[in-house]
C-alpha cells in the first residue's frame, strides 16, 4: 500500500500536545473524513481507503427521536423556562468531494451538507454545512509538509449522533499494522486514517451546548513540517489555528438558547522529536506553546512532555506520556495563578479479525473553549465488531470531559453511542443508533448575574434510523 506522510514519526498523543489542544475528541460538527462524511455513529466508511478524482460519496435520511427538545431546560430564556418535552428529529444529506494524488503528494477537498428538523420544535430546524480540505507533499526524500482545514455550522443533535475520534478510528479500513503505524508513527496508508489524526480536532463535548449555544460555527487549520534524519530519528514542526462561535437560532420567535461564550479561538506551535529504537518502539519529546482568546480569558499555555509508544504482538499497541506546563493569564475576569501542573496521559488499542477497540485518557492544560480552565481531562473510547464477509455490525464509543476551571465548578460533560449496521446489497448501510448525552456542575456567575452559584445537571435520550446510499459497490468486509 501506498505509504503517506512516511516521514512523520510524531505519536498521536505527541501531535496532540504539540498541538495545545484540549481533548482528543471529534468535532462538534460531522467529522468531514478526506473522502467523505461519517453519516454513521459506528464511524463505517466503506468508500475505500483511497477515493480518486470527483465523486458522489453518499446520500443519507434519518428519522430519529429524544427525549427532550433541548438539552438546556432551566437556561432557556424567561418565557420558554417551562420544562420542553420530546420531539421527533428527521432530515437528510449527502457528500461530494475531489481526491487527486501521486507518489510525491495528495490533496483532497470535501463536502457535507443537509438538513435537520423538528417535528414539535420546528424554529430550530436548520441547514448545516462541513467542507475539509487535506493535503500532503514530500518536498524531497527527507522533507515533507502536511496541511489541513476544515469548517462547519452543526447544532447539537448534530453532535449527538455523530461518531466520536475513536469510533471513527475503529471503524476507518485497514489492517492492524496500518491503524498501529497510523496512531504510534504518523505513517499512513489510507486518507481516513491522515484525516483523523492529521487534522485538529474541534469540540465534541455535550458541554458546549452551555458555552455555546445549539448552532456553533467551528474551523479550524493545521500545517505540519516534517524532516527525516534517518530511518530512526526524525523532527517535525506544527501549528494550528482553532475557532468556535455561537450563532443565533434559525428564528427569533422560538425558544433561544442561552450561551456563556460568543466566540473562543487559539493558536498554538510545538515542535516534535521522535526516535525509534526498534520498528515496534517509538520513544521522544515535543514541547508547544499556545495562545487562547475570548471575552473570559487570555493566556498562554506552555507545555512539554515525553512519550513513548510500542507495538506488543500482533494485535495490541499502546503508548503514554508525561510532563508539566504552566499557564500565563494575560487578562481574565476569572483570574486564578497557576504554578507548573502535570500533564500524563495513554492510548490502548486491539484489532483482530472482526473487532477492534480503542481507549484513551489525558489530562492537558489550558485553552478549554476560553472559559479560564486550569487543565482538562478527557476519557474516550471505541469499538467495533464486524466480521469479514457478513453483513451485520456492532459499534460503540464513549466519551468524557472534566473542566478544572475558575468559571466553572467540576464541569463534566459526558456522551455514549451504540449502534446495529445492516449493509443493504451493495450500496447502502442501515443502521439503528442509540446516544446519550450528559452535562453537570456549578456556575459561578457564568450565565448571568441573576444566578451566582447556580448549579446545573441535563441529561438526554435518542435514537436514530439512518439510510445510508453509496454510488460506489461496497465490499462486504
């Protein structure tokens, strides 16, 4: 198999730190895939590793329920603070894009658009939209560069049922040595595995829908300069941009969520130095630096770690890493001094056969969607059982995050999915999903200043039929 960005040695968790983001988690939009949108919670896309030139990826409808219109309630404005009761959700979408490459790059730009409704709710119906775009280069035999965006307006149903990171890991083609290569060396052999580690990673938390609102404009860019010293020691460089901002509700007349954040951006630098001491060991450091912006706050974030990553066996792989930073507050309503902090986290992952699985813990510091947090914890996890040559899956992921902040009192937001596939023939997908969703914790003064010490605690229910269409014949894997 073709072999992309073979010069990158940095670890998943390397990249992510050196990056200054705070969860390791998808998008709070539809993870735009370099050949397509993920329509399905189980992350499935079966296009291929590889799609070539212009292309219709898919055609998806969903019908769907939950247990309540808004996950809010309570923060609801005044003349909608009455309890909302359930709705039935629908809507439908499709995915086009354009894939060119060769051996010395690839660049591919792709598209997701559609609408969702409410039956009992209908003012927050709405269109969203999720454009990518990915490109890779191998300047010469030791340099190669790396660039990705992307951008979308979702809401949180939207984000509710779209597959996490390690659904989507779990659930991307290849084989054990290609997800293992992928998230330990940076090597890998299909434009699914680069989108989702190569990309940044934006919000997928059911907090945001307090910070932000139900409609959230989110983009994000990534460069990466990657230089190849010999077949062990390689040094790469990375920067990222990452913006997140409320937007009205699609009318005025309707209930209107309440927001703590209008708009929260960050950027950030960090470099990476990786050495292999066998082809299954990957030990190293990276340190970044990152500046975060909103109303609440402005910091820099500083960190460093050491990682080490190993391949045990065929079928399991694992890595961690350790350090300390220390956060700068240039100017906050919420002001709070912080000394050096640790940083320390892993990721484990399986495949074999018909299942492969996937879990993570990190706590990192900073930039937490602008609202002065110290550091973040974020737990994640992800599995799939589908056996080659039949036609029924299972999947599952979860997903926490913890807020230590001076907004907030212990916020956590927490999100799990489990869904049943039926591939159709060979071109389309069913598959029936279940998701729940949680936040909690205490506001300081956040919402307003009728509410000091107001604590808070939503949870919600859904489920979800997809159809999904693929012009493509699939494979049955």
């Amino acid at each position: 198999m073709r072999q992309m960005n073979h010069s990158q040695r940095g670890t998943l968790a390397g990249a992510l730190m050196s990056w200054g983001i705070v969860s390791l988690l998808a998008t709070a939009t539809p993870r735009l895939e370099a050949q397509g949108g993920n329509t399905l919670m189980s992350g499935l896309n079966p296009i291929g590793q590889n799609a070539h030139g212009l292309q219709l990826y898919d055609v998806t409808g969903f019908v769907g329920w939950t247990s309540m219109a808004s996950p809010q309630q309570g923060f609801l404005l005044p003349s909608f603070n009455q309890r909302l009761g359930s709705d039935t959700s629908f809507g439908g979408g499709a995915s086009l894009g354009w894939a060119r490459g060769g051996e010395r790059g690839r660049l591919s730009i792709a598209y997701t658009g559609g609408y969702t409704g409410e039956v009992r709710y209908s003012d927050w119906n709405a269109f969203y939209h999720s454009l990518g775009i990915s490109a890779s280069r191998h300047l010469s035999p030791r340099w190669s560069s790396q660039w990705s965006a992307r951008s979308g307006i979702g809401t949180y149903n939207q984000m509710m049922f779209s597959p996490t990171l390690f659904g989507s890991l779990a659930g991307a083609p290849g084989t054990f040595d290609d997800l293992a290569a992928a998230v330990l060396a940076g090597q890998y052999s299909n434009d699914q595995l680069a989108s989702l580690l190569s990309g940044v990673p934006l919000i997928e938390s059911p907090s945001r829908t307090l910070l932000f609102g139900n409609r959230v404009f989110s983009s994000a860019g990534a460069v990466g300069l990657s230089y190849m010293h010999s077949q062990r020691l390689s040094l790469s460089f990375s920067g990222s941009y990452s913006n997140t901002q409320h937007l009205p509700d699609s009318t005025n007349s309707g209930p209107q969520y309440r927001y703590l954040v209008q708009h929260s951006s960050s950027a950030s630098a960090g470099v990476n130095v990786s050495y292999a001491i066998s082809p299954r060991t990957q030990i190293g450091v990276s340190t970044s630096s990152g500046r975060g912006f909103s109303r609440l706050q402005q910091e820099y974030v500083t960190s460093g770690n050491a990682f080490i990553g190993h391949q045990t066996g065929r079928h399991w792989f694992m890595q961690a890493h350790a350090g300390a930073g220390f956060i700068t507050n240039l100017g906050s309503n919420y002001n709070k001094t912080l000394g050096a902090r640790p940083i320390f986290g892993g990721e484990l992952g399986y495949r074999m056969f018909a299942q492969t699985f996937m879990a993570s813990y990190n706590r990192t510091l900073g930039l937490a969607y602008g609202v002065a947090a110290s550091d973040t914890t974020t737990v994640g996890g992800g599995w799939r059982w589908w056996r080659p040559g039949h036609t029924w899956g299972l999947s599952s992921s979860a997903m926490e995050e913890q807020l230590h902040t001076t907004v907030f009192s212990n916020t956590r937001g927490w999100r799990g999915t489990f869904g049943i596939t039926k591939q159709i023939g060979t071109h389309a997908v069913a598959e029936t999903g279940y998701s729940y969703a949680r936040y909690s914790g205490g506001a300081l003064q956040a919402l307003n200043s009728t509410t000091p010490g107001t604590p808070f605690k939503e949870t919600q229910h859904g489920v979800r039929l997809t159809l999904a269409w693929y012009p493509q014949s699939m494979e049955r894997r």
